[in-house]
C-alpha cells in the first residue's frame, strides 16, 4: 500500500472493510448508449471505475467505465442532500462505484444516470496514469496490462475480440461435429516440430520431461483410437525468439478429421477464418497497419512452394541437387545457424526472404518439398513433394497443413533419416516411436491443420507485435515492486 503506515494502514483495513461483498448492477454503459429510447426515463443500476470527476457548483459529473465502454453519473446536490453529495465530491479516478437512478440527457445531449443513490465499492489507492495519454509505454502497457485495460478502450476491445475469434472458432468446430480433447502438457519427448523445448524435472519419476510444443502426435493418437474429428486449443512452449511474430508462450488450435485431405482441410480453413473475423469485427474485411484491406472472404490464393521460389530465382528450384539448393541460398547472403546447414532450412530460408514478405492477401502455399515435411504424405504425381499448406495472411503465416502420413513403415523411416540428422547436428534425438507403434495399429487417411492464435488475432486487429494481442507476454524480469 503507498504511503500506508501505522495508523493509515490500520484506517485503511477498516475502510476495505466497510466495503459490500456484491454489487448488483442491472445495465452496460454500451447497453444504455446504444439503446437509449429503450432505457430513457428508466431507474437502472450501473457499476465501473471513476475515470473523471467534473465539478459544476451544485452539481456533480462522474464518468465510470465498465468492460463496454464509459457512462456518465449525473450527482444533483438538490436531490442527494449535503451529506451525500460532499462525500460524492471526495471520490478519485480508480474508484470503484456503483449508482443507481435514472436514465435521461444532459443539456449537452450525454446519455446520463441521474444518481438517487451511489454505493463506494473499492477505493483506488495508486493514482492513474494520465487520462489524456493513457498508459504510452509499451513495455509498461505490456507488464501492467490493468494499467492498459483500465485507461484505452480500444486495448479492452482488442482481448475481447481476442476471447470471440477464440469461442467462434470452437463454435465453428463443434458445429461440425467435432469434438475437442486435453492432451499432456508436460511431455517425455517433445516430438511434432523442431523447437527447441522448457526442460521440466518430473521429480517423482526422476525424469527430465518438456512442456509442450505441439500436440501433434497425441491429437493423431486420438484419430487412431476411433475419435474422427478431434481439436484442442491450447498453450504451446518454444524456448526459442522473442520479436514481433514469436513468443516463447503461444496459443494454437489444432483440429484433424479422419477421412479427408489437405484440400478438405484448405476450404474448411477458409470457412473458419472467416467466421471469426465476421464473430470478432463483423466483416470479412479488416485493415492491416499500413492501411491495406485485406480480403477474408471468398476461395483464397493457392501458389506452389517450390515454384514461388523459382520464379524470383529464375530457374526451377526442384531440379536442383540438396547441396545445390543450399549453394543458392548461401549466394543469396544467408547464413546458416551452428547445426542448420541442412536442405529443409535453406528452403526455409529462401522462401522467407523472396516470397513471403509479398504475401498479403491470404495465400495457401502448397506442395512442400519431401525433406521439409516427415509427417506428410507425398504428393500424388510428385514423390519429391508432400500435400502440404501453410497459410500466409499480411506476410505471415497463420497455418500449417499436411495430408497426414499413415503409411507407419514409412513413417519410421522419415523418424529414423531425422534422427541421424539431428545426431550429425548435435541435436538430442527426440522422436516419438511409440507413436509408429500407435500406426502400426492402422491409422485412417487424414487431414490436420494447426492455426496460431496469437497471428491470427493481430491479423484481425491490424497490430503487428504479437506482445500487442497477448495480454500478459514475457518479459525479462525487472526490478520486484514492493
């Protein structure tokens, strides 16, 4: 508590003390707003922080704020009495208030409640940031995200179209006969991708474990056991880079459905998409950061991988030996990590920097070539490639896709190749054998897709650090508050 010693501190429990447990407040500050011929005249119960306190001689106005939006609290000292109206006068910005009274215009045309009788709720003990200018510093709107939602509205909207791209999404799911699980947190393996992992010590078992980053084997694990539609979203880990599209701390949906493919699983990311842009913005349309509008609606784009990279080479790409295609991408001023000299990242490497930053409107970007892809299935006509997609929307990718591979001889033996690559890298070999094992039993035809959370919404919203659509993003420790 500041300034809080003694005698203030022991003042103070006393005052918290007096508080009501509850407050039953029956209308929003939208609600009111936007339905104010239905409210007028109307006795309505609101409840919010005081945001501003304006003084008229005998009468008093107080803006509180509520999760919609802001309502003005109209104090007349004719009707309240000295008393009553002295005290109102001694409220501050950050108190927590409720009023009660009813519902009409000022003068001025502001929707107003006409306060019979208020009720002090929670008193604010620190001062707010300045009203006018809000919480300006990035970091500081990042570590103290209250701080954030109580002065910008706008930051307020931003998590709760966050919250409904989410609930749309397992709402679309559901309707389509899916059904979502939980699958393991803590991991023996962090097989499904290439990250590098937290490290957990189980300590009753005596066992280093992961947190995950991926739930990948365990949702196929899932079509295997006979579940045909299944999903999760869910948190993911890579203790990996902290910039403007990645965080160590994500949130992924992933869904797979039995008996279908990548192109099955191409429209049905369409149609979800732009459900919840529709859910979260109402339109299929939204704006980026540089102004461009980007298009949800409708069939999207769909390019070649390896042709994308051919035509800003200009030779085609796949007719190139591995070491050739790495000579390429190392001409083009690209270097390669300590243990990364390796064909599936020097295609990484090559498609980020000439395809994707021209990749805007959304774009599924198929057919990736075999080494990039060990749990897809090859493409038909073109064993050098897999039915593969990732989804690129404003220069990022949002999604990833395969035509899962069910093939199990072939799948230990995409298991075995990437482990003694990852042995000649100095990698620790984590592959999950037990999920072969699980497709021996025989595993359907399937398609799965797993869309990142946290791009999708700064797609939505127009933001362009990701640290702008999570609301508590890590950061490096600073000095503990006391």
């Amino acid at each position: 508590m500041p300034n809080a010693k003694g005698g203030d501190r022991e003042e103070l429990r006393t005052l918290f003390g007096s508080f009501p447990y509850s407050y039953s407040a029956d209308a929003s500050s939208s609600a009111i707003r936007e339905s104010y011929s239905k409210y007028e005249g109307k006795t309505v119960s609101v409840a919010g922080r005081v945001m501003a306190v304006r003084k008229a001689g005998k009468l008093l106005f107080i803006d509180i704020a509520d999760r919609s939006g802001r309502i003005q609290l109209y104090f007349d000292f004719a009707k309240l009495g000295e008393k009553a109206f002295d005290s109102a006068k001694r409220l501050n910005a950050g108190d927590i208030i409720g009023g009660r009274g009813a519902v009409f215009k000022t003068k001025a045309g502001e929707p107003s409640v006409n306060v019979d009788e208020y009720t002090l709720l929670s008193k604010a003990l620190r001062v707010l940031p300045d009203k006018w200018h809000g919480v300006q510093q990035a970091e500081t709107r990042y570590r103290k995200r209250y701080l954030d939602l109580i002065m910008s509205q706008e930051a307020k909207d931003l998590f709760i179209k966050r919250s409904m791209v989410i609930s749309s999404i397992r709402a679309f799911l559901d309707s389509k006969g899916y059904l979502e699980f939980e699958t393991p947190v803590v991991q023996p393996l962090y097989a499904g991708d290439e990250a590098a992992p937290f490290k957990v010590h189980v300590n009753t078992l005596n066992e280093e474990h992961y947190l995950r980053i991926s739930n990948e084997l365990y949702l196929k694990r899932l079509i295997i056991g006979g579940m045909e539609k299944v999903y999760e979203v869910y948190k993911a880990f890579r203790n990996e880079d902290i910039d403007s599209t990645h965080s160590p701390e994500f949130t992924m949906i992933e869904f797979y459905e039995a008996y279908v493919d990548y192109n099955y699983m191409m429209a049905l990311t369409e149609e979800m998409v732009s459900n919840a842009a529709k859910a979260a913005t109402g339109s299929t349309e939204v704006k980026n950061s540089d102004g461009n509008t980007i298009k949800l609606n409708g069939r999207w784009k769909r390019i070649s991988y390896t042709k994308s990279i051919s035509d800003k080479l200009g030779f085609d790409i796949e007719k190139k030996s591995d070491e050739e295609v790495m000579k390429t991408a190392e001409d083009k001023g690209i270097k390669f990590e300590k243990g990364k000299r390796h064909v599936a990242h020097a295609y990484d490497k090559l498609f980020g920097l000439l395809v994707q930053p021209d990749l805007v409107q959304p774009t599924f970007v198929i057919d990736f070539p075999k080494a990039m892809s060990p749990l897809a299935k090859e493409k038909r006509g073109n064993p050098k490639l897999t039915e593969r997609f990732e989804l690129y929307i404003d220069g990022m990718e949002i999604a990833n896709s395969y035509s899962e591979l069910n093939n199990p001889i072939v799948q230990r033996e995409n298991f075995e190749a990437q482990g003694k690559v990852m042995k000649e890298e100095g990698e620790k070999e984590q592959l999950d054998f037990d999920f072969v094992e699980a497709m021996e039993t025989g595993m359907p035809p399937t398609g799965g897709c797993g869309i990142g959370i946290d791009r999708l919404v700064m797609v939505l919203t127009g933001k362009r650090s990701i640290k702008e659509v999570i609301l508590f993003p890590m950061e490096k420790r600073g000095k503990p508050l006391k």
